[in-house]
C-alpha cells in the first residue's frame, strides 16, 4: 500500500514540477532598456534599469516558497556568486549582491512525511518567520570560515546584523546561534545562546556535561517546536528552564542529524520503547502506557510492533495543541485514544489530506483535525486527481497545455496561454514553462499567483 501511495504521488506531483516560463505582460522597464549600452562601464542607475543578462549574469537557481511574497534567487558573473531577492510584482528587495557569501538552506531536500511525498528537488533556503538567515566576511582574522552570519526580512532589510559564528534559522520566534566572543585576540571563544527575533538574548544553551565540571566540544542544537528545543543535554522551555531527559534511552541519539526518539507534546514527552508507547511528565514521572492499538479489522495480537523511530518527527502545531501526535499510520492523543488512521496522509493546516485506494484507484480525501470528513464543496473546493494542496487553485491537463482551475471550477489561466510545464503549487510566484509557437522552445517565466501576471526570466 506504501509504494502504491508514493508511486501515485510522484506522478501526481511530475504534474506540477518542473520550471519553465511563459510571455511577459509587463515590458514596461524592459523596453526602457537600450540593447545598445554606451561605451565605458555603466553607473549604478544604469545597471539598475539593465536586465540580468546584459549586466553579465547568469541565473543559477530561483528559490520561491510557500506564503512567502519574494523569489531568491542564486546568480553567477565571471566566476563570482552573487544573491538577490525579489518580490511577486518582479521588484528588487535585494539587487545583486557579491558581498553575501552563504547562505542557511534546508538540508532535508528530498522528505517523505506520513508517507507522501511532500517536496522534492535540490536544497532550499529557509525562510522561517520571515527571516533568512545570510552571512558575509569578517574582516578580522579567524581561523574558522570567517563568516559573519544574521538575519534578513523579507524587505531586503538586515533585521539582525550579521555577527555570528554559526546559525539555525527562526522557529516559533526563537533562534539558536553561536557567537564569537572576544575575550581572545583569535576570536576563538563562543557561546550558543537563544535570541528572540530583535537580536536580543534570551539563554545560554548549556554544553556542560551531566556529571562533569568540564564543557562539552559541543552540543547538539535542533530548532524550537511546539514551544520546546531539543538538546543533547535536554529539552528547553522558551524561559530557559532545561528539563534532563536521561529517563529516555538514548534521548541525546540522532539520525542524520536530527533527534528521533521522542517528542514533545504538550508539557509530556512521549516516546516508544519495549512495543509500547510511553508518556511521560517533563520531570521524567511515567504518566501512562498502551499499546499501538490494532487497525480496523485486527485483533490485538496482530497488530504492528512498533520502534521508537514509528514516532514521527515535528509533530504538526496543531496536533500537538490539542495533545495528539503521529506514530505509525494513526494520529493518537495522550490518553492513548486513535483520532484518525490512513496509510498515506499529511497535515495542511488545519486539514488532514489523505491518500485513499479503492482496489487499485486512488481519491483525495479531507478530514478535519478530530478526523471527521469534510464533504462541503464550499470548502473543499475541486479536487481533481492532479491536485495535492487543500483548497487551492490546482492545474489541469488540457488538450495540449496546462490550464490553472480555481477550487470554484473557474478557469483562471487557459490553454491559450501555453503553459507547457509548472512547479509545485502553493508559492505566491510560480516558476512556469511556456511554449514559444514559433519556435516551439520552452521558455522560462515567474507567474504571480495574486495577479496572475507573467515575466520571462530573461528580462528580470
């Protein structure tokens, strides 16, 4: 059934990948700009008003993201790396820039998530409560990277200056970075504190061992969830209160990277070991213990043993509020009640998007959080096989091109537009391919979701 699952939504989500673009309505600044540039180098204003072409660029990799109104983009001139950003009308926040040097991306860029596969291509960068997280040179003499790292709005605004060791991007309001003392000429000392998104400070992170006087050569750092941080030394509260989590075997263990055998719901922690799941208290009291309950159809003796890595990792905000989490196919709740089970689904929102099969022909369904179905069309909208996001616009295969369908059966984008290729749904800019009918090549445009309004990379 898993396979069957994640075969059906790769070519569900083929529909909308790709890049591709389409004819430009806007020519206003682009006809402005001469092809013919005057002899010496070009002044800045001038530069500004010119394509990225004609100032020598070449577009490596355009970044858009979900409820976010910008458009990042990677660019290359004789050999240098060069960062901007622009928002969904195709204006510069950031114009090109050489002096940004990094930049913190998503490193789980292929992720499978309830067994559907939610997102897939190379790295991203993160956006997370609207800031990204950028570095540039530090002129002083380290002897690390010597990078400098802080935080920029969406506006193209440094909101945090860079001045860091080492960052990992915003959640839930909290930050965690490394910073460079300088209580030594080689800039060598650091300490890994919590900020707010002011810059301000609010804890220092720990690295003292448990039972020893000396620091540790690190520690381990995840990023804030649910309102808690996971750390090799414990779990932190927004206050900074440290709860020891030494009551879980082998809760400092991570894979790839990331912490796997427990979470946080609530003020419980909830973990697997010997086949069953186990709630605790933050202070490690054992509140309660069940078994994974059977499936429908199943005696308590057939059903699944379970592992401490069944438990799903960062359990969606809203599960978590009212106490539930994921383990297995189910959403469960503390009290070791089943709230909903399907062997493919995710979380949008405040929306359960289910993958379900009737012999050997697969449906989207859509539960609300307490597992109940939703069948009002007014809310769900048109949901055709192609469509993977709850209640949004969606493409449609035509006769020979794409069309984009409102969630009311309204035609938004037709055929006559040429839409020969798209990337996923969801962004507010959407990368596109157009066909050009006079030569039949496939030309790469940015669609504005809002407006609907189309731009050739080539005249960015």
């Amino acid at each position: 059934m898993k396979s069957k699952a994640a075969a059906s939504l790769s070519l569900a989500l083929l529909l909308l990948a790709g890049c591709g673009e389409k004819e430009a309505t806007v020519q206003s600044t682009v006809n402005e700009v001469s092809t013919t540039q005057a002899a010496g180098e070009a002044t800045k204003e001038e530069e500004a008003q010119m394509r990225l072409a004609e100032q020598g660029f070449e577009i490596e990799h355009l970044y858009t993201f979900k409820h976010e109104d910008v458009a990042f983009l990677e660019l290359n001139r004789d050999g240098d790396d060069y960062y901007a950003m622009m928002n969904s009308s195709f204006d510069w926040v950031l114009e090109p820039t050489h002096e940004i040097k990094d930049i913190e991306y998503n490193p789980y860029f292929s992720q499978t998530e309830y067994n559907l596969v939610i997102f897939e291509g190379e790295k991203s960068p993160m956006i997370q409560d609207g800031l990204i997280a950028l570095a540039v040179q530090d002129e002083r003499p380290r002897e690390d990277d010597g990078l400098l790292w802080g935080y920029m709005n969406t506006k193209g605004e440094w909101a945090i200056e860079p001045q860091f060791r080492s960052v990992i991007p915003f959640s839930e309001g909290v930050a965690v970075v490394k910073t460079i003392e300088k209580d030594r000429d080689d800039l060598q000392n650091s300490r890994t504190i919590a900020i707010d998104k002011e810059g301000n400070e609010l804890f220092e992170i720990s690295t003292y061992e448990e039972g020893k006087d000396t620091r540790a050569a690190s520690v381990k750092v995840d990023s804030f969830w649910n309102g808690y941080l996971k750390t090799s030394q414990g779990v932190y509260n927004k206050a900074g209160q440290l709860f020891d989590m030494n009551f879980i075997s082998g809760f400092n263990e991570t894979e790839d990277g990331l912490f796997k055998d427990y979470e946080v719901i609530g003020d419980q922690v909830v973990t697997i070991f010997d086949n069953k799941i186990k709630v605790f208290s933050l202070q490690g009291q054992l509140v309660r213990e069940f078994p994974y309950p059977p499936s429908a159809g199943e005696s308590e003796e057939e059903a699944d043993d379970i592992y401490s890595t069944d438990l799903k990792r960062y359990t969606p905000n809203r599960l978590a509020e009212s106490n539930q989490f994921i383990v297995g196919s189910k959403i469960m709740n503390v009290d070791g009640e089943v709230i909903f089970e399907s062997e493919s689904f995710l979380i949008q929102d405040e929306v359960i998007v289910s993958r379900e099969y009737n012999e050997d022909d697969g449906v989207w369904k859509f539960y609300d959080l307490k597992g109940t179905p939703i069948t009002d069309p007014n809310i769900v909208g048109i949901q055709l096989e192609q469509s993977l996001y709850y209640n949004e616009p969606h493409w449609e295969e035509g006769n020979e091109y794409y069309r984009l369908i409102s969630t009311q059966g309204e035609e938004l984008i037709g055929e006559d537009r040429k839409v020969s290729s798209v990337s996923r749904m969801g962004d507010q800019i959407v990368r596109a391919g157009v066909t050009d009918p006079a030569t039949l090549d496939e030309i790469d445009v940015l669609i504005n979701m809002d407006t609907l309004e189309f731009i050739k990379e080539v005249d960015l």
